[in-house]
C-alpha cells in the first residue's frame, strides 16, 4: 500500500465518523463547552448580524438568509428563515446549517435534543439533523432533503421549532446574531475532495438565551391631563369611566401641553402613572398634535377627540366618552378649517413592561 492510498483511506474513514449519526437521541454526544467553530464564521459580515434590516449575505455572495418571524404559542416558540438566492449564486443549495451552541441555558438534566422538537422547510415536516456538520464545521441544526432550485425570493422557507420547557425557568428565547453557514457544489471546510473550496459562512438573526429579568408587559389606558383644562368626564356626563376633556383651548401661537397618565381612576393621577406628553397646537384654524411617550412605554392606540363641545355625541345625541366613538388618530394630523373654542380629549393605549424578578 502506497503512503497516498494510506492517506486517502484515513481521511476516508475519518470522514465517515464525522458523519455517522446515531439513531437514539438521547445517546448522541454533546460538544464540550469552549468547542469552537471555523474562525470565518466569526468574521463573517465584520462578526454582526442585520437584526432589523432585512437580509443578510453569505460571505461568498451565494446566498442570503432572512429571519422572517418568530411565533410563540405557549412553551413552544418558531423561528422561521428565507433563503434566497445571492448574487454569486452558482450551485443549487444542498444544505444549510443554523449554529446552537450560544445556547447555553438549558434547564438540569435538559439539552439541545430537548430543546429542538421539529423543522419544517415550506411549512411541510422535513429530515434534520442535530449535531456537527462537517462540511460547514457548524455545529447546530442542518435542515436534509433540500430538492429545487432557488429562485427569486419569497422561495425557500427554513422553520424550527423549539420547546422552551427545556430552558431554565428564568430564561426564554430571544433574537441575537448567530453563526451559520450554506453548502453548494463542491464546497468542504476540511477541504475534502476535488477542488474543494469553503462553504458560505454568515452571521444571521437567530435564537439566543435571554435570561433574568424576564419583562412582564400590560396594555393600560392612558389619557392626556391638565390641572387648568382638563374636566374629569363624570363632571360632564353620568359615567363610571375616567380620563379628562381638556378645554376650552383658544386659537394661539403657543403650544399646548398635556402630560399623559395611565391607570388613574376615578380621575386621580397620585393612582395612575405618567407615561408620555401630548402637544397641541392651536393656531390660525389649524390643529396638530404629537404624542411622545416616556423611556420605558410604547404607544400602541391613540384615539382624538376635537370639537366645539366637550365630548363627542353618539348616534342619539348624547355624550359619550367611548373612545372608539372619537374621529381621529394622529396620521388625521394637522386638522385645518377650525375655529373658536374648542375642547380636545387624547386617549392611548400604552404597552407598560416591568421585569419580572428572576430566581437566585
């Protein structure tokens, strides 16, 4: 035997073991903590990842590869991807591999195999493997059976589904930038095999731990007040419900402004929480209003009454303060053609998220 035979039936063999996949899960070896992945990937796309702005290109200009949504339904949570064609697309896709070992909060007794508990590749159950790709030197979750040319996207569409139940009780999945890689053609990062070159490596928008101070969010109503203007409703009209008209506001130069308070019932604000400021402005017939919530809030809704009485009226000519009897929302900004008092009531909904403590 020729020392070139000897050489090419270990890397054979070599091959074989890095591929052979065991049929029981649970027997499958985890990598030890601290295994690395090919020093590319990390440079890949200058080591970030487009979390917000669309898709990102495999550094052979191959592929790109966009997270498209991630769908919680109760302890399960599903990310889906788009993989498209790149500019340099030569060869037909034959398989891509998300990395998981940023994963590292695993509930006891709990592992990767628990985590991961399907893939879909358009919406339809397909093979995959959890593990080491050795083609890519990725280990993660490889999607099998690939078949099909891409071709201009929407096309292809990667999905995981994970079981968070296997994560600490403190911790769930977020999105953060995460190593993956492509395989077209002849492509082997061993460089195995005739004219072998490397794969597409990239930094993609994936499932990260996010753990600690879990947010617990609310969707509360808020209302724009006034100490001078502001009338509470039950001063207006027989109501249970709270929240301020604010008036008579005069036609001038000078903008209004009204701090926004959420959860005060029965009109007191010592009850509720300040959560943004409206601005309006009155001046020469026109009406324009902002809204700025405060750090920490979100404006979710926003509902406006403007008019020459305090509240608006309903189908039978009484007042009502049901906000979904107001006409407007700020995009209806600036209102033109108005005249003489008027009085203005400014309603949102705001998203108020507070961490929930987080076990020692």
């Amino acid at each position: 035997m020729t020392r070139k035979t000897c050489w090419f039936l270990l890397s054979l063999v070599f091959t074989l073991l890095l591929t052979l996949q065991p049929t029981n899960l649970n027997s499958r070896l985890l990598p030890e903590r601290g295994f690395s992945v090919p020093d590319q990937v990390a440079l890949a796309n200058g080591g970030s990842c487009l979390l917000e702005n669309g898709p990102v290109t495999t550094n052979n200009g191959e592929f790109t590869i966009d997270l498209v949504s991630v769908v919680p339904e109760g302890q399960y949570v599903t990310f889906t991807w788009e993989v498209c064609r790149g500019t340099n697309y030569v060869h037909q896709l034959s398989h891509w591999t998300l990395g998981m070992m940023q994963i590292d909060c695993y509930a006891e007794g709990m592992s990767v195999y628990d985590l991961v508990v399907g893939a879909t590749i358009n919406g339809a159950g397909t093979a995959f493997i959890v593990g080491l790709d050795p083609t890519t030197g990725i280990w993660g979750v490889k999607w099998e059976d690939l078949c099909g040319e891409l071709d201009e996207c929407p096309n292809f569409e990667f999905a995981i589904t994970f079981d968070t139940n296997a994560l600490r009780e403190d911790c769930t999945l977020g999105v953060g930038c995460v190593e993956a890689a492509t395989k077209a053609g002849n492509q082997d990062v061993r460089g195995i095999g005739r004219k072998a070159v490397m794969p597409g490596l990239v930094t993609v928008a994936g499932p990260v731990c996010v753990c600690g101070s879990i947010p617990e969010c609310t969707a509360e109503t808020a209302f724009a007040f006034h100490d001078i203007y502001g009338v509470c409703f039950d001063q207006v009209m027989d109501t249970p419900r709270w929240g301020w008209t604010l008036g008579p506001l005069m036609d001038r130069p000078e903008p209004y402004v009204f701090p926004m308070y959420a959860s005060a019932g029965q009109c007191d604000i010592t009850k509720g929480t300040l959560v943004g400021v409206a601005s309006v402005t009155y001046y020469q017939g026109e009406v324009n209003m902002t809204i700025q919530m405060l750090e920490g809030y979100t404006l979710m809704e926003n509902h406006i009454f403007v008019g020459a009485l305090p509240l608006p009226l309903d189908k039978k000519g009484n007042f009502t303060v049901a906000p979904g009897q107001y006409p407007y929302v700020l995009d209806d900004m600036p209102l033109t053609g108005v005249g003489g008092e008027i009085w203005v009531v400014v309603h949102a909904v705001v998203e108020i998220c507070t961490p929930m403590p987080s076990e020692p």
